[in-house]
DNA sequence: TCTTGATTTATTGTATACAATAGAGATACT
DNA sequence: AGTATCTCTATTGTATACAATAAATCAAGA
C-alpha cells in the first residue's frame, strides 16, 4: 500500500532515499501500532536491524521527535511517543483549523481527476472495514485527509497536517473508547465530503469538515485520567489488592 | 532583548542547553539579517566559530532545515533558505489561517496582564520605530504575534506560528518592496487589536488580524521575478551591458 | 579562445572510538 | 526488613577518522 506524500523532500541521491526508508518504516511501525507509545527505542539496536550505524539512526529519531512521533529524554533515549489528553484536544483543535483552512482551498481548485481519486479511497475504506482490517483502515482514513491536502495545493499546511494526522493515530491508540461502533460511520462522512466538494459548496464542505473532526473527538476517551492513571480503572476503584 | 520561546523542550541539562544556545545565536542571526538568504553555512566554519564538533553543528543545522529557515542540499551542504514567491505567498496564507484561531482563543482566554504584556511589546514598538532600529523593530513586531499565540495556549499553534513567523522574516528580506511606508502602519495595527481583545470582541479581533496580515502580504513585493532574477531590473530591461 | 575531459581538492556522509550520564544492582548500615 | 549510598554497567552524547561526493582547477584538443 503507498500513501500520499510519505517522502516530503529528498533529492534522490541513492544514499538520501535510504535514509527515508528506514524513516519511513518506523514511522508506518508507529501507526500501524507494531511500535506502541511509550516503547523504547534503542539506537544500538535499531542500528542492528536496520544495518546502520548511530549517527544515521540518531537523524532519523530526530526527525521523529520534531515530528512529535517521538519523545527523546537526554540522556535517556527515544521512546514512542504517549501524548497527553491536552495535547490531544491541541491537536484536535488545530486540525479543525488547517482542514477547514485546506478545505475552502480544495473546494475551489478540485479536478475530476482529483474526485476520482478520493472516491478510490473511499472504495478501499469501505472494503477494509468489510474485511475488518482495522489498522489498514486507519491509514487509508488518514490518507483521505492527505489527499484533500494535495488537492488544495498548499505544501506549507500539507506539511502540517501530516503531522497532526500522525499524532493523531497515535491518540487513537491511547484514548480510543470502547464505543467505536461510530468509527465506520467516519466513511460514510468522508463521502458526504466528497459530495459537497463535488457540488463546490465551500461552506457545506468546510461545516462538514469540522463535524466530522468533532466526531472523532468524541469517539475519544479524553475525559477521565490520562492512560498512565488507567490503573486505577482496570484494577477497580476499591482499596488495596493484597489487604 | 529576550522574545518569547526562543527555545522549546530542553530539559536543563548542562550540555542541552548550550546546543540550544548555538541553535539561538544562529536562528537570531539569520532573523536580523546577519545573514542573509543563500548564504553557505559550512559545518567546519561553524564548528570552529562555536567550538565544537560537526556533529553537534549538524544536529542544529537539521532543526533549522526542518523549520525551513535552513535548506540542506544533499553533498552540497546547508545554505540559509530562499523562499519562493509561492512559498511566500503559502506561508502568509498559513498565518491567516493559524493566527485567526489563536486570536480566538486568546480573545476567550486572556487576563489583565496578558494585555498588559501586549501593550508593553507595543510601546517597545514604537520606541524602536522612532529610533529607526528596523531589525529591532522586525524582531518585535514578530514577538507580538509570538505573544498572542501564548495567550492562546495552545502549544500545538504556538509552535507553528513560530515557524511562519521566523519564514515570513526571510521572506520580508527577499521581497521587500520600496513602499516601507506602511510599516510604521503595522503598528497601530497592533494597537487596533490589542483594543479589540480588550473589548472582547472575538469577530471583530479576527478580522483586524486577517487584515493586518492582508496588508503584510500587499507590502511584499511577490508578483515580479523572484529575487533571483533582479538583475534583469537592477541593470534595466536593456540588451547587453558590454555593448 | 572556447569547450571538453581528467585530476585534484574541499566538503559532506557515515562509522567508530571515547566520554559522560543515569539507572540497576550490590553492600553496608540502621 | 528497610533504607541509603556506592559501584558497576548499559546507553547516550560528542569528537574524530575515514569514505564518498561534487565542484573547482587544470590540461588538452578543436
């Protein structure tokens, strides 16, 4: 499966694109939650895997951690990400931001070209949810949004939404509730997008946008303790284990 | 002068901290235009000039990169960033868009002695206006912004407003236009929002503040050649010089 | 004289060696 | 037994040595 824009620069030296591979293998690591928050992520060890040395894998971790994929503790190391509820709803907030932001673009300089390509999307969406493909479909839901990016042609707010999408997957794995009955309904929203985007009605798009963003806040856990406290929740509010 | 979130994270280890003050003294030093778009920043040179290894020069000059103050040609090196006439006009579009949501929140959010803090930023304004000390005045005209998004506190925004404030300083070096005249303008401007903020007038705060970025993008001079081609309107629009 | 090509040189890219730090574990003491 | 301190070990942070690349210089030919 290739998604939009995983390689954003790189002149393509042979050495260069090398580099991004490894990135761009610990990154789909991360969201497709085979690297989990809070995960260490060793240099010795990575370096063996991947059959680099440190320095090279010290950039990528960098790069990561600007990303805010990665939180790197000095003298400590790397370790995947755990965002915080508030940074949770900061990310929510600025998503509803840039995409309303790149919706109005998107509405206005759309292609046929670029319908079809979003309603492509949308058909592996429905399909991965078919197939129960859970993770798959987290990629491809983000990827619909990436796509809109493109379409608005905006590299500076592609660049960001990249990145708040990537957090978000990463608040996915950490707040998701148990009622995610909701979360095949996000497809069927995705196809009202495209509606409304079709019909070049820039306010129904850009309200539609902003909902669909509302929803999956709220298919979010973010009010009780953070995961770090969920202890508490598992174990039962009662008094001591071993009394 | 000291300005708001010059550095981000960095729990204060000894070592951290003096990374991030070379990071400091090179970001100011593009900032006020010490140096300028283009020029070659070596690894060796500045290694010596701070007293340390490639590798930590490197490390910064990879920050820098990722923010885009720093473009990084692969086996050619870092050199100080260009930015385009489009990316220009990208990063004046981001700003509308991410500074129109930080003043909402800071209009709902902010206290007595966050406007305060505005006003005095505003006074120092005026004072560098007067004394004629533009790169001061540039500086603190961004920290206004900078102060805003404070306010609003959200980290997220924050810390993409400091990215496109730091681009949109580039960005005034490359197409400043002669007509400077309106930016002594810019700062009644400020003064314009501070009122509104004080009023708490939300609608009224973000549409001072999307004009005041509007009459930003009009001071630039965007839609001749790029600074590249200047030496077509530098020498005239004539044949050969020789002849 | 201008162009084309080979050679040299300067600079970046990567690996590795060494230094500094933090955490784990052991030992001594209360 | 529990706590505090010390030592040891594993890992990160930094410097440096070596490899690879690109551009600058120089030479040869048209």
């Amino acid at each position: 499966m290739q998604f939009a824009s995983t390689v954003n620069n790189a002149e393509k030296t042979s050495r260069k694109v090398h580099d991004d591979q490894i990135y761009d293998q610990m990154f789909a690591a991360i969201l497709q939650q085979r690297l989990t928050p809070g995960t260490k992520l060793s240099e010795d060890t990575l370096g063996e895997i991947f059959g680099v040395s440190r320095t090279v894998i010290r950039k990528i971790l960098q790069r990561l951690a600007y990303e805010k994929v990665v939180q790197i503790l000095p003298n400590r190391g790397a370790f995947v990400a755990e965002p915080s509820a508030e940074e949770a709803r900061e990310v929510l907030y600025a998503r509803r931001v840039v995409e309303a932001a790149i919706m109005r673009l998107a509405v206005k300089s759309h292609s046929k070209e670029d319908l079809k390509t979003l309603e492509r999307n949308l058909e592996a969406e429905a399909k991965t949810i078919e197939a129960g493909q859970h993770s798959d479909w987290v990629a491809l839901s983000g990827n619909f949004h990436l796509l809109l990016a493109e379409i608005a042609s905006n590299r500076t707010l592609a660049d960001y939404l990249r990145e708040l999408v990537s957090r978000t997957s990463l608040i996915h794995i950490q707040y998701q509730s148990n009622k995610i009955a909701n979360q095949s309904c996000s497809c069927d929203e995705h196809a009202d997008i495209i509606e409304a985007i079709r019909e070049r009605d820039e306010d129904k798009a850009v309200a539609l946008m902003e909902r669909h963003i509302e929803e999956i806040e709220k298919s979010l856990n973010l009010d009780g303790r953070g995961a770090a406290s969920d202890l508490y929740e598992i174990f039962g509010a009662s008094g001591g284990v071993q009394g």
